[in-house]
C-alpha cells in the first residue's frame, strides 16, 4: 500500500512538473495589442470645412457623409465661355434648320409649278398635233379647186421661212401641212420624255431648272446642318465635363471610405482648408490585427501562415489566427498608419502581426482597438481543459 501511495505522489508530481514546464516552455507572445490600420480622410479641393457632429469612437458605415466643403470662389469663367458658345451653336443650328425648311419648301413649289407645266405642255402638243393631222388628212383628201380662195391658203399655211416672192401654191401648202404634224411628234415624244423643245428655254422650263439648282443649294445646307449638330454635340459635352469639373471644386459632401469608427479630428469645423489637407481619421474595423512582439527563440520558430491562437485578456474565447507578418526589431515604421503604436520595450523585440478573423466578426467585442491579449503557436498541456471551460 505503501508502495502505490509513493508511486502515485511520484506520477502526480511528474504530471505537475510536466504542465508547469509545457505552459511555461510553450511560444508565446509577451503584450499582444487589438490594432487597425488608420484611414486618413483629406480634402478633394478647397473651401469651407462643415464636420458632422459625433463623438470619438462612434460607428460610421462606408458611403455615410462626414463632412462637407463648400467654395462660392471656385472658378466658372470657363463654364461660362462654353456655354455661350453652346448657345451660339445651337441658334446656328436652328438658322440653317429654318434656310434647309425654306428652300424646300420653295423647291417644292417649283416642281409643282413645273409637273403643271409638263401636263399641260403635253396637253397642248396633243391638241396641236390632233389639229395638224386633220388638216393634213383634208389637204390629202383631194386636189384643191382652182379659185381656192388665196387667203384660205393663208390660213393654213404659217411658213416664216418662206423665200421672198415665193407663191403661195397648193404643193407647197400640202408639204408644210405634213411637216407640221412631224415636228409636233417630235415635240410630243421629246415631252413626254420629259425634253421640252421650244423658243426660250431649253431642255426644261424655267421652275424646274430653278428647282434643279436648288437641289445643290439643299445638299449644301444638310452638310452645313450635320456640321453644326456635330459641333453643337461636342460643346454639350464639353460643358457637361467642365460643369462636373466645377461643381468638384466647388466642394460637396465627404463620405466615408470605410467602416469603422470616428478616430481622431485634424481640422476645426468652419476653417478653410486647400485640396489635399487632411480632415479627420477614421479606424477601419474592417481591417482588425494583433500586433505582439516574441523572444528571438520564438521568432526564429515562426512562418507567414502558421496557425496561432490568441484571448483578450479576461477573456474565455479562444480565437484561431494566423501569422501575417514577421517584422523584425524596430519595426516603428510600420506602426505610422495603425492605431496603435508600440512601445519602446515592444520595439525592442520582435515584432509580430496576426490575422485574426473572428474579432472583426465578434459582434460582443465589435472594434476590440486597444484591448490586450496574449497569443499562442503551440499547443499546451492544459487546451484540453480550456476547451471544457464556457
């Protein structure tokens, strides 16, 4: 019996000397700090600076307005410049939409004018030529009667080309009768074909020789007016950027670029601030890291991936994270855009950062920023019981 009671005494010593050797020797980190990067918010141009009012540490969602700038001295002249010429453009437009309308409807009119022409032109030359050929039909129907009448003779026989002190004689009446009827098929066929021949004028009448050239004076103007549409289109784009570009500098309302929480104030409200000054920062929760620093037993131990553990101090949870950096000593420059800078003791060692995706996601933490912890990278004899525990 008493034996086993030494043997016992014996294991559980081992056993405690085991925990208390495997807790101390395991890695671990010395001040594990919750951090985030830092978002600098600067002004897009110059003006007047309007903040909203909030408290630090207050929630802002991405796309929230923080702040708002406003310049009643932003440049315009150019603005103005395009939209005169705009506006010239466009009654320019309008002049040669009115000319092209006009000279339409003039050449509109004139080939009606000639289509009336034409129709009764053939009309005419029908009733001519219907004429001719009855006279010529009686002249052909018998010899004329010797006492024919010389001034019945007149009447049939229109000859201008007559030689001088050339008779008036039957034959020659006869001849003329059925030169008359060719020469008005002639005329007939040339109409109908759209050819007027005749004393005056020459292939077509008048109206629509003036219709034909104001055909070229049309085409003229519908190039003229595609030209100014176009150059009328250019200047409306061009004022549309010009406008985008001076309602930018005239200021407007600054949004948040992340989610995360009112951090620090850089300007006073109402000041006037140039393009490119900063206003305010803003933590990005979105972006939550450990930052701790190791021994260099430690350090030389650890690769970019490597599973970790970490628990806020107090805490029960025990979050999964992952090595994402491996800094060195003296890694302060890399501090400059996080929230929270080391110290000089942590510079003094070396610097690791963590990846922990369950704080960002932890909704009874929320933007944890500042909170201290400790982190793990190897097991420990007592997990098992920490697994137990609520």
């Amino acid at each position: 019996m008493k034996t086993l009671r030494v043997v016992l005494s014996v294991a559980l010593i081992l056993f405690a000397l085991w925990v208390i050797v495997g807790e101390q020797m395991t890695g671990a980190s010395a001040n594990a700090v919750v951090n985030a990067p830092v978002v600098t918010v600067r002004a897009p141009t110059a003006g007047n600076l309007s903040l909203s009012e909030r408290p630090f540490g207050a929630r802002i969602q991405e796309g929230e307005v923080i702040a708002s700038i406003d310049d009643t001295l932003v440049d315009t002249i150019r603005l103005n410049d395009l939209r005169m010429e705009r506006e010239f453009a466009l009654a320019e437009v309008t002049r040669i939409e009115a000319d092209l309308e006009s000279t339409r409807a003039m050449r509109d009119s004139l080939m009606q004018r000639a289509n009336t022409f034409r129709e009764n032109r053939l009309s005419e030359l029908r009733t001519r030529l219907s004429h001719a050929r009855r006279r010529l039909a009686i002249l052909e129907g018998g010899e004329m009667p010797a006492d024919t009448d010389q001034r019945l003779i007149d009447l049939v026989d229109d000859m201008q080309a007559r030689l001088p002190q050339e008779p008036y004689v039957a034959p020659l009446v006869l001849d003329h009768a059925r030169e008359r009827v060719a020469v008005l098929e002639i005329a007939l066929r040339a109409a109908e074909a759209g050819v007027f021949l005749g004393d005056g004028y020459n292939d077509s009448p008048n109206a629509e020789q003036r219709a034909t050239e104001l055909e070229s004076v049309i085409s003229g103007l519908e190039s003229r007016l595609a030209e100014a549409r176009a150059r009328h289109a250019s200047l409306d784009q061009r004022t549309s950027r010009e406008r985008l570009r001076v309602n930018g500098l005239a200021g407007g309302d600054i949004v948040a670029p992340v989610n995360g929480r009112y951090w620090e104030t850089l300007q006073s409200d109402g000041v006037a601030v140039q393009r490119g000054d900063p206003i305010l920062r803003l933590l990005d929760c979105e972006g939550i890291v450990v930052t701790l620093s190791v021994t260099e037993m430690v350090y030389n131990d650890l690769r970019i991936g490597q599973a970790a553990t970490f628990r806020l101090s107090g805490g029960d949870t025990v979050h999964e994270a992952r090595v994402g950096r491996l800094a060195g000593t003296g890694a302060e420059r890399i501090y400059r855009n996080l929230a929270v800078a080391p110290t000089q003791k942590h510079l003094e060692r070396y610097d690791v950062t963590l990846q922990v995706p369950g704080l960002a996601s932890d909704p009874a933490r929320g933007c944890a920023v500042g909170q201290t912890g400790r982190a793990f990278f190897d097991t420990r004899p007592l997990d098992w019981l920490r697994g137990l525990l609520p």
